[in-house]
C-alpha cells in the first residue's frame, strides 16, 4: 500500500494523540472547527427542549459548543464499531443523551459528509478520511517515516511500524510492508495494550518512575492476549528494566503465537511529546541470529532519522 493510501485511513491515530500542545491536540481542534463550520451552516436549529434541560450539567457545562461536544462523542461510538452502523437510539443509549438531540447532530454530520446513513443507522464517512489524510500530510514524521523504511537494507523487507503511547495503550500511526508481510491485529489507527507490545514497552521504559507508577497505579494483573504475556504487574515491571538495560524491546509471541516483534523508541523532537517508538515485526522463524542484529541496526537508523531530520544519512545503494 502507498503512503498516500495509508495516510487516508489513519485520521483516528491522529485525532486520538493527548498532551497540552501535542499534534493529536492540535488535529482534534482542528477537527472540531470544521465540524463547527458544517454545523452551524447545515444545522442552526441543533439545541432542542432536552438540550437546554441538560445544559449546565456534566460534560456540557464544561463545553464551550456543548453540540461540537456531542458530534464528536457520537464519532468516537462509530469509530469503535468497526464499520457497523448504530442508530441514534442506541447512539442515545450509549452516550446517555437525548434520542432527539443524537437525531439532530447525526443529521447535520450526515450533511456534512462526517457520517454516512445505513438502513437506519450511522457509520463514519468519507470526509473524515479526507480530513486525516489532509493533516498527516502536514506530519513530517509520519512521511519520513514511509521514505526511510523503504531504504532500509534489511528491515525494508519486514513490517515496520509506528506507534504513540497514550496512557497504558499504544496508538499506531503508520506502517510499511515489506515483501514478508505478516498478518497483524495492529492497523493504523488502532490501540493495543502498551504491556504486550515491543513499542508499548520501550515506551513505558521511557518514562520516569514517577510517571510509571502514576500510570500503572491499582492495577495488579494483566489481560493476557497469549500465554507468553505478562500476567501481572511485576512481571512488566522486570521486563521494563531489561529494556532499559539492553536498548530495545521484545514481544516474543506476547500479543500473536509465532510472532516476534523488536522496538525501539524515537527521541522526541519537542520537550513534552508522547513517547514514539518504531518497530519491526515478523515470523519467529525467521528471527535468526544472524538477521537480529541487522534488524535492530535498521530500526535505530530509523529512530535517529525520525527523531532528527536533519541526520538523515544516504540512501543505501
């Protein structure tokens, strides 16, 4: 797949970034102006009687566009539901919001082209896509991320991936495919546990013991995905101090039996950015002595790279 086409189905990974002035903050605005602009031109009647009863409670009162507030609520529903359409009943059901005012804000995005109608219900639409594909096209990391991989000399043949660490999750950017591609639960777009990935635990490493604790506070054991998975807190926190110690991370079939996956984090550029890491994955089988190494000289390459544009080396021949 192109970066072209990668870019226009990886809007979700971008809006969902958190952190005063992190990229993910900066796309959510601007996500939220242009709903603003659709809105108030396709729907200026948007506040009914129940509306105004619930204004000045909860997470409206706290809202400068309460309506903004609640489009981009009804969005995240639909962003989770994999393509499935949900009607405003169950819209309503979820959210715990009027039925008639999810009636009227999936009105005016299905106007806006921000959601499509289905039978009765609502999925995501087009323009959503085009406006993902839109900011990361201003996202310098994520196309130069595309442009190195490729030059990799040995890592360009493996899946290399991308990902932010958002709280205890880890949200993937960006991927390229090499001519071993292998089948993945982690599209772009999606979250997957920080604690059973290579990305999510060189992330974690990153932080601070402070930030660490904070984050993992009241939780003793873990989902396990497979059975090679950290079960529990302790065991996370031993494998993050290997990490620390040797450079990398390593999810040996901790998220899919048969699969191994090396990380590896990405300097911010800015002071106060969510930790990035890259990784490549593949077959354990062919995770041999000899191809390690080479592997991991690859994704430090591309770390040094992302983190530092102007470190860019030559292309290999």
């Amino acid at each position: 797949m192109e970066p072209g086409s990668q870019k226009s189905i990886c809007w979700t990974a971008a809006i969902l970034l958190s952190g005063p002035g992190s990229s993910g903050a900066k796309a959510s605005q601007r996500f939220g102006s242009e709903v603003v602009t659709h809105m108030a031109s396709a729907r200026p009647d948007l506040e009914t009687e129940d509306d105004r009863q619930l204004r000045g409670s909860g997470a409206d009162a706290e809202s400068l566009a309460p309506a903004v507030t609640r489009a981009a609520l009804v969005l995240d529903v639909l962003m989770q539901t994999a393509g499935e359409p949900v009607g405003p009943s169950e819209l309503a059901r979820r959210l715990g919001l009027p039925k008639s005012s999810i009636a009227n804000i999936c009105g005016a995005l299905a106007e806006a082209g921000f959601v499509r109608r289905v039978g009765t219900g609502f999925a995501l639409g087009r323009r959503l896509a085009e406006l993902g594909g839109a900011y990361l096209a201003t996202v310098d990391q994520v196309q130069e991320f595309y442009e190195v991989s490729r030059q990799l000399p040995t890592g360009s043949d493996e899946t290399i991936q991308l990902a932010v660490l958002d709280g205890l999750e880890v949200v993937y950017l960006a991927r390229h495919d090499g001519r071993q591609p292998v089948r993945l639960t982690s599209g772009i777009g999606r979250r997957l546990p920080a604690f059973s990935t290579a990305v999510g635990k060189v992330a974690l490493a990153s932080l601070d013991d402070a930030d660490l604790d904070r984050r993992l506070a009241g939780l003793t054991t873990l989902p396990r995905p497979t059975r090679k998975a950290h079960g529990n807190v302790d065991e996370l926190l031993a494998d993050i101090a290997e990490v620390r110690r040797r450079g990398y991370a390593m999810d040996d079939e901790e998220t899919m039996e048969g699969v191994v996956c090396y990380g590896v984090l990405v300097p911010s550029r800015q002071p106060g950015e969510a930790p990035c890491a890259a990784s490549v994955t593949l077959l354990k089988v062919r995770a041999t002595a000899e191809r390690v190494p080479a592997l991991l000289a690859d994704l430090n390459r591309l770390a040094t790279e992302l983190s530092n544009p102007l470190r860019r080396s030559s292309p290999s021949p």
